[in-house]
C-alpha cells in the first residue's frame, strides 16, 4: 500500500453495521454468473433469479467428494411462483444482506422471497410472502443423470487424473421414487480411486489397513415443504394457493456402506445413529427439524450472525475507496464464514460457491473448478491466517483436522521414503 493511499484512510471503531455493505441488484441475472453466496459453514448456496422469475440455487457442501476426488454440487432448486409476480415491469430488487446471512428478492411490495442457510442446522430455507395468494412450484434439477467420461478440458477439475490411463467417469444420481411428498435424492460413490492413488505413490501396504474416505460415501438432499404434494419424483407443487409458502432443503453427507453402519461427518441435528441407510438419517433430520417452529429457528440463525459480526470489525474511513476496502473486507470475512465450519477445510478455488463455468470457448457444469480437489498450502493459508486475529476461531479446526487426520499416512510415507521418523506434508495434497 502506497503513503499516500495509507494517509487516505483511518482505522476507526464501526459505530455502523453490517448493512452498510450489503450488495443490491437492481435486475434479475442472466445465469449463475451472477448469483449471491449464502453459507452456514458446511452447506451452501448459490441463489440467483432468471429474467423469467424463477428463483434458482445450487446446493453444496464442504463434505461432498465424488469417487474422483472432486468436491461437487448436491444439485440445483428451482423454485416458481403461480401467477409469477416477478415478471417485466415489476419493481426487482436482490439484496446480500450481511448482517443476518440471508438474501432478499422483491418485486415491489407484491411479492418477497427470502433465502437462508440455518446457521445452526443443515438446512436452506426459503420463504414466500406474497401480497394476493399465490401457488409454488419447486423443482429439484440434476445433470448427473448419466454415467459419462470427462473431457479432456474438464479433466483439470480431477486434478492429478488428467493422464490417467484409463476414462474418468462422472456417475449418475439417484432420484427416490417412493417418497410421498418431498424431494429425495443422493450420490453415492460405488468405485474410488484412493486405492489406486496410494499404489501408484508406493503406499499400496499401508492402504491395506487403512479406511478408503470416498468409496461408499453417500451425498445428496431432500425437499419439502409444508403444503406441498409430489407432482413427480423431482417436483413438488401447492395445490391450494397461499400467501406465504416455506421449503427446506435438507442436506447431508455419510460415509462407509449404505447398507451397513454409517456414520456422519458431522452430527446433523442430533439425529440419532440407529438409523443406518443415508435415506433414513435425512428423514430423521428432517423429522426433528418440522417439529421446530420457522420463527424459533430463523431467531436462532439471525442470533449466530449477529454474534459473529460482533466479534470484530475493520471499518477504513477516507475517500472513496474505503468503502470499497471496508466492503471488501467484510465480504471476505462474510464468505469465510459460509463455509468454514464443515468437515473440511475451505477449498481455494471457488469454496463452496462455484457455479457454471467458461474455460475459452468450453462451458462447464457447476462440478468444475480448475485445479479441482486438492489443497494447496500456498493458497490456502491466506484464508485461515487471519481468522485469530478476527476472533473466527471456530473455523480453524477443518484446517487442523485435516492434517491431523493424514498424519498416520505421513508418518508411514516418511518412513517408507525417507527411512526415518517424522512427517512430511508436501506443499499440494488431497484431503487424505
């Protein structure tokens, strides 16, 4: 930083808030390109809405690794009013409101559609206030409905497979369809290439008595709402028009065999362990999260942000570009906090909230990310070097855990090359 930008700007205590750097549209967005992040530190999304008046967001999560190594998509939500009120003419306004981690979409005062991720459950949430009664309409939308190969460009987002010897395939969803009224659907990883990846670095006898992280992981969500009746196995409809509407989508990740014990990462609303197939666990939590009234747990969720935002602050006073630099900084303290409190650490390239991609004249699903799955040190630490300082303490245990987590296998590969005790990491690493 130059003197003379230094002499521009005073650090100062924030008699302000949050709000003062929320971000406001004025126009809907042609496509994810111009989505709003929203994060509760393990799930996440990408909300947008198209020129047509649909509300659309893709889901994520911190713990959503594929049998390739790639951190994925849970899907995309599209969610439609009937009569549709966010149509040309209408007064639109986006807003990324700060201060209780949500975002907002009017269209004048007919209509209003909130959206949040639970701060304090596996949940995204989203609200309808309409000012005549209106029907919904809300679809779940996948692109994996096939198995296929990567290719060659798109093999950059499973790094360290782009000269594999074989194909790299992308496998299929599965959508239930023996859910009454809700939305169900999961991926479940059926081949890994850990095995392979540890016999090609010479660590094939470890791996023997070691716990395969992505075979049988199992990844997905469900939908409901109340009111809302199946009209297919990926949609759901109100049959009798309201004023308000409420959706969740529940989230959830579980590792090891469907059909025999799983575990998960996290505990997820406290749902009990007796329930053994993914199915069962995300109807549990869903379950145990209908029996808690929307009002309490929006209450509970604006209380985690208000708390967070006042942990610390850096408010730059001066010209014009401290609102920009104190804007900055609060938007990246905002989008540490959407996804820094997961199983894992914060990916460098894109977190959690990556969305369609362009790579010169090729266009990617929401899957991709260049560099894909691993982690490299050099970039991830600028996210987690600030958070002390900042009082976010509670999103530097993935960082730490990870580690801990692979230093069995470091230990035993120090050994194997080396000859020695000890531990290396090296600078580029996955998860495991």
């Amino acid at each position: 930083m130059t003197a003379s930008l230094i002499a521009a700007f005073a650090v100062c205590v924030f008699a302000g808030s949050p709000s003062d750097f929320d971000v406001v549209w004025d126009s809907p967005s042609a496509d994810s390109s111009g989505s709003m992040p929203l994060g509760n530190g393990d799930v996440g999304v990408n909300v947008w809405m198209e020129p047509n008046g649909d509300l659309l967001f893709y889901v994520s999560k911190t713990d959503a690794w594929d049998e390739n190594g790639r951190l994925l998509k849970l899907g995309r939500v599209r969610v439609s009013l009937v009569p549709n009120l966010f149509v040309a003419g209408a007064r639109f306004r986006q807003s990324l409101n700060l201060e209780e981690g949500s975002v907002m979409i009017e269209a004048g005062a007919m209509a209003k559609l909130r959206v949040w991720v639970d701060a304090n459950r596996p949940v995204v949430r989203v609200e309808a206030k309409t000012l005549h009664p209106t029907s919904i309409r809300v679809a779940l939308e996948t692109w994996r409905t096939e198995k296929r190969a990567l290719g060659k460009e798109e093999l950059d987002s499973a790094y360290g497979l782009m000269e594999a010897p074989h194909p790299v395939y992308v496998t299929p969803d599965v959508v239930f369809d023996d859910v009454d009224d809700a939305v169900v659907w999961r991926h479940r990883n059926e081949t890994s290439i850990w095995r392979e990846s540890l016999e090609l670095q010479g660590m094939g006898t470890w791996a023997e008595s070691a716990a395969d992280p992505l075979l049988h992981r199992t990844f997905g969500g469900m939908i409901s709402g109340e009111g809302l009746v199946g009209k297919s196995a990926k949609e759901l409809v109100s049959p009798v028009p309201r004023r308000m509407h409420q959706v969740s989508v529940y989230c959830l990740t579980t590792l090891g065999d469907e059909h025999g014990p799983a575990r998960t990462n996290t505990d997820e609303a406290g749902v009990s362990k007796k329930h053994t197939s993914w199915k069962e666990q995300i109807e549990a939590i869903a379950e145990a999260d209908q029996a808690l009234s929307w009002r309490k747990a929006s209450a509970g969720h604006r209380a985690w942000w208000k708390d967070f935002w006042e942990r610390s602050w850096i408010h730059v006073e001066g010209d014009s570009r401290a609102k920009t630099v104190s804007q900055g900084y609060a938007l990246q303290r905002y989008i540490t906090a959407g996804a820094g409190r997961g199983a894992y650490p914060v990916k460098f390239n894109g977190s959690i909230f990556t969305v369609d991609a362009r790579e010169g004249k090729s266009q990617f699903d929401a899957d991709y990310r260049r560099w894909g799955g691993p982690y490299w040190f050099q970039n991830t630490r600028l996210v987690y070097w600030p958070l002390m300082a900042s009082g976010d303490t509670d999103m530097m245990p993935p960082l730490f855990r990870m580690y801990a987590e692979a230093l069995p296998f470091a230990e035993a590969r120090t050994q194997a090359y080396f000859g020695h005790e000890g531990a290396f990491f090296p600078e580029t690493m996955v998860f495991w």
